[in-house]
C-alpha cells in the first residue's frame, strides 16, 4: 500500500461513504461528514461495501469514522465533495474554516460548475475536478453498493499533477480504477449527456436494468440526449468519454432494436439488477434531485444561444412534479414519450 493518506469526505451519501469506506479498508485514515443516522449506524456496525462483481467487504467501526460538524474535517490533506450540486455552495462555505492552506479538494459530483464553485470560496486549496461515472446505492442502514461498472477520473492539471496522482494511485490501490484526463470539462459534459438517463430511470420507478431493457424509454433518453447535444455543440463546448461509453453515440445506441441493443450494450457497461439511478432514490426518499444542474443545465444552454430545447424542458418539469409529490410518478415508456412529444 502506497503511504496512507488523511482523507476527508465533506457529505458522505451514497457514493462519499462508498468511495471513503474502499479507501478505508484499505488503510487510509479517512472521515466521514455526514448525518447522525449515518453516524450510528457506522458506529454500531461499521461499513459494508459490495459491487456488481462480487465484492463484499466490511469495514470495521474503528477503520473508519463519521462526524457530523465540518470541524472534524480539521487537518485533512484531501477532502473530496460529494455533495449534491445543490449543496455545494452552503458545503463549501461550512468547510472553509478548516480546510488547510495547501489541501487537495477533489469535486467527485454530478454537473458541470462545482469545481469552479469550489475554487471560489476555498481559494487556500488546490481544487481538482473529478468524475464518478457509477451507481452507488444506499442498500441498508451503513451499506452501499456499486450497481454499474466504470473508472474514476481525476483532472490532470500541470500545477496539479503530483496530487492528482497520488490521489489516483490511493483509488487504484483500493481496488477503485481511476486515471487522469487533461480535458475534464469535457469529460464532464460527456457524463452529463449519459447521466440524462437518471431522469427517465426515475421517472420510470423501475430497476436500471429493466428500464434499459425497454425500448421506448431508451427512446426518452435518446430524445433528451439528442437534443443536449445539440445545444452543447452550439455553444461551442466539447465532449469527451471517459470509458467505453461513448456520449455522441449514445443516442443511436439507445433507439436499436432490443436485440441489438444487447448485443452492442452488453459490451459497454455493465449493470446488475439492483442499480437505480440516484434521481430515483431522492424522489423514494423525498429529496431534492439534481435534475437543475443535468436536464436543467441543457435548458441554460439552450437560454444561453437562443435555441428551444422542449424535450429537457418537458423533463425538468415532470421530475419537479414529482418533487412536489414526494415520490416517483412510476409512468409507462408509452406516457412518458406522449408527455415529452416524441411519437
């Protein structure tokens, strides 16, 4: 093992605790920032950790610890956020005061604008951008669960390199696959056009793999994609994989037939029968989702050079809809194409 590392996870949901608890067992000191039901429940129980190819592993109470106030972030060489976009701003401001002058801060989150949002109120660090390209699910009480496959990317930064790297060799020592990529912001944009597909999951109420498997709801998201695409390459911004999956083929993927779809899919992801999208789980759980910073960041696209997008604005309104209702609306591929205008 590479020299254990004091790592902080500044709002430890699905992916923080998964990410922390990986590193932890493999002998970093890591901290979590939570809430106090994560906090029992990893005290009583520690972490368990599984994934769609085997894993399970659990991670001892005294491995790993949770706290519930930023101060006990104090003296963390790396923190990396995994906040919902909608809280970065409000988390970086209650970590500020204890994050040291020369720290590492990794944005491992949805979206586009949070390492800029970072490296605004936390100038005393070096703020790096990062990109989770899985499903984490929060399966019990202190158990979480990667339900697709893919690798972590850092960005690779010429003043920041060494870091990056060092963080990258911790993860791939972990047993959690991650790389450099010089061009973030369009791997960024890349992993939003795939991640347009939370929406429909949600939307769905149905497992990933059983929404996928249905070829009208691929057609929702091809829809959304299409025209996301569009409105990124009129803007003037790129898109870059960081895998297999290929963001400017996406849409021609998802509107094969089912037979072909399983054939050319099969070998570009995989995804076990308990992967959900994390759109889904908020709406389960009556939160907020991040359809503002996926969908509704097309919308700002869209606004930006004077071009309609109606099939993310049909979206953006369906989910909040169902933000208002506290629960997925659980509609049928066949509603959900009428209610976007796709025939």
């Amino acid at each position: 093992m590479i020299h254990p590392l004091r790592i902080g996870v500044a709002g430890a949901g699905s992916i923080g605790a998964y990410l922390g608890a990986r590193l932890a067992a493999d002998g970093h000191g890591v901290i979590l920032l939570g809430r106090q039901r994560l906090a029992d429940a990893v005290a009583e129980q520690g972490v368990r950790v599984t994934d769609l190819n085997g894993l399970d592993e659990q991670v001892q109470p005294d491995s790993i610890r949770v706290v519930t106030e930023p101060a006990g972030l104090d003296g963390c060489d790396i923190i990396f956020v995994t906040t919902k976009s909608h809280d970065t701003q409000a988390m970086a401001e209650s970590i500020a005061p204890h994050v040291t002058d020369g720290a590492t801060v990794v944005s491992f989150q949805n979206g586009v604008r949070n390492p800029d949002t970072l490296r605004k109120a936390l100038p005393q660090a070096q703020v790096l951008a990062g990109m989770v390209p899985y499903n984490v699910v929060w399966a019990g009480p202190a158990h979480f669960h990667q339900g697709t496959s893919g690798s972590l990317v850092l960005e690779q930064r010429e003043d920041a390199e060494h870091l990056a790297q060092t963080i990258a060799d911790a993860c791939n020592a972990a047993g959690l696959p991650a790389g450099l990529n010089p061009r973030i912001q369009a791997v960024q944009w890349g992993k939003l056009v795939i991640n347009l597909n939370n929406a429909t999951n949600a939307l769905s109420g149905i497992p990933l793999q059983q929404q996928l498997a249905d070829r009208d709801y691929r057609r929702v998201t091809a829809a959304a994609q299409r025209e996301a695409l569009a409105m990124i390459r009129g803007a003037g911004l790129a898109v870059r994989s960081s895998g297999k999956l290929l963001p400017t083929l996406m849409p021609t993927v998802l509107d094969c037939p089912d037979w072909l779809f399983r054939l050319v899919a099969g070998g570009l992801v995989k995804i076990d029968p308990q992967a959900r999208s994390s759109m889904w789980e908020d709406l389960n759980r009556g939160r907020k989702t991040e359809i503002d910073y996926l969908n509704g960041e097309i919308l700002r696209l869209a606004e930006q050079i004077g071009r309609p997008a109606p099939v993310n604005t049909a979206i953006c309104r369906l989910i909040q809809q169902a933000e208002a209702d506290r629960a997925p609306p659980n509609l049928t591929a066949t509603a959900l194409l009428q209610k976007i205008g796709v025939s």
